[in-house]
C-alpha cells in the first residue's frame, strides 16, 4: 500500500474558494482518490455539495515512504 495526498478545490458559495488535503491509503491512485473522494463528499452538507459539483478540481501525488 502506498500513502497518497489528494487535494480537492472547489468555489464555495459563502467562503469563497476551498481547498481540503486527505491523505489516503490505497494501492493505485484511482483506488486511493476514490476512498478520499467517499471521504470529502461525507464532510459537506447539501449546499456545499451542489457548489463542488459544479466544479470540483482533483489533485493527487504520491508520498514518498522512508523505505525508498
């Protein structure tokens, strides 16, 4: 398994532009990006929601472990 940071942006209606770093577990970056796309969408209420909908901008990038 290797440890991802995946960084979602998206306009919010009241706050203005958000940015929310998960860093997440999984053996590929799909897989990875997925379960901290699950994760994001679980934090955010209805309104929120429909604005990252809208157009919600996905980074990710793998960390490096000590091992390598």
């Amino acid at each position: 398994m290797h440890n991802y940071s995946v960084k979602f942006s998206y306009e919010d209606r009241a706050n203005g532009p958000t940015h929310v770093e998960v860093k997440q577990e999984g053996s590929t970056i799909p897989v990875s990006v997925s379960k901290a796309l699950r994760a994001f969408f679980k934090g955010l209420d209805r309104k929120q929601r429909f604005d990252a909908n809208k157009g919600l901008t996905i980074s990710c990038s793998r960390e490096a472990s000590a091992g390598e």
